[in-house]
C-alpha cells in the first residue's frame, strides 16, 4: 500500500511538470485573460475618484458687517467729525455657475457727510480695507470672517455710497488679496496693483 500511494504521488508530479507554461486553471480563465483582469483591477485602483464639492454653507452676512462696523467706528473720531463716517450697510454673496456657488461678495460702505464732497470712494474704500487689516489681528474676529466667507468666494467688490444718494464709486479686488493684504502677508503696493475701479 504504501508503494501505491507513493507511486501515485509520483504520476502526480509528473503529470504537473509536463503541463509546464500552458498551465491551464481549472476554472478555464487563459493566463492572457487572466493579466488583462489583474492590469483591469489595478487600473481602476489607480483611477481618481471625482471629488464632489462640498455644499457652501449659507453665510451669516451680519456678523461680518458687525465685526468690520466694529473696526471702523471710533478708530479717527476726528476724521468722522470733520470729514465724513462710513460704515458697512450691507454685505451680499453673489452665486453663479453650475453647479451653482457663491463666487462673489459686495459690501455697501454708506459715508454720511454734512458736505458732500468730503466723501469719496477712495477714502471709503481704504477705511475698509484697515477694518479688515484690525479685524485679522484678532484671532477670533478672523476666525468668524473665515468661518462665514464661503471658500468659494473669489472676487470683493465694494460699493462706496452717499446716504440716500446711490453709488459714488465701485472698487473689485480680489479676495485672496484681500486676506493676505488684512494678514500682513501683502504690501500695499502689491495690493494696490490688483484694485479695479469703475464709476
């Protein structure tokens, strides 16, 4: 019995070596077929996942508008006195595209001026400006300007009016310049190089 089994084993070796290369599964997969499935999977491993955009979130303009009223107010009560105020009236996000996100915000900035011709869109315009540059310097002001400005946001336009009395001037800058220009991270000149002005 025991040179039976072992006469077996060895018709079993025998059998495997001549079978050789053209090895054929029993499941009846060729080894061609069998490499394009392997290079198949490891394709698809390879192949990016679409990334889906994360929802903005819907952005709670007033806080923004309190916080940089905040910085304005009382910085040159002098200057508010003698020439004009300004304050921020409003803030508006602005969708577009498709998928639909917010691409662009709009801040109203109203100066209130006993003589007209102390108000004027520059000035209005660099006073925001500083209340964004004081505002970054604090910690948890930046954290809720970051935390309402929907990432998607690429463009500020700031609308300078008089009180009552419509637009007097209309800057757009971008918003990447914006931060880095309030976190001490871009010169005013560099800043300056990306403003564009429209009546």
């Amino acid at each position: 019995m025991k040179y039976l089994i072992g006469a077996l084993v060895f018709v079993c070796l025998i059998l495997l070596n001549s079978c050789g290369n053209g090895y054929v599964p029993i499941t009846g997969i060729t080894e061609g077929v069998g490499t394009q499935v392997a290079q198949t999977q490891t394709a698809s491993a390879w192949t990016a996942t679409p990334i889906t955009p994360t929802p903005t979130p819907v952005p709670n303009e007033v806080q923004i508008v309190n916080i940089l009223n905040n910085n304005i107010r009382n910085t040159d009560k002098l200057a508010e006195l003698v020439e004009a105020e300004y304050y921020v009236a409003r803030i508006d996000m602005v969708r577009s595209g498709n998928p639909n996100y917010f691409i662009a915000m709009r801040i109203y900035v109203v100066c209130e001026s006993m003589i007209r011709r102390t108000c004027t869109p520059e000035r209005g315009f660099v006073i925001l400006m500083h209340a964004f540059e004081s505002a970054y310097g604090k910690d948890k002001q930046r954290e809720i300007i970051t935390s309402q400005v929907p990432q998607t946001i690429q463009n500020l336009d700031v609308i300078i009016e008089l009180a009552h009395s419509g637009s007097i001037g209309t800057f757009s800058v971008g918003w990447n310049n914006v931060k880095s220009y309030a976190s001490g991270n871009l010169s005013p000149e560099q800043l300056d190089h990306g403003i564009f002005t429209r009546p």
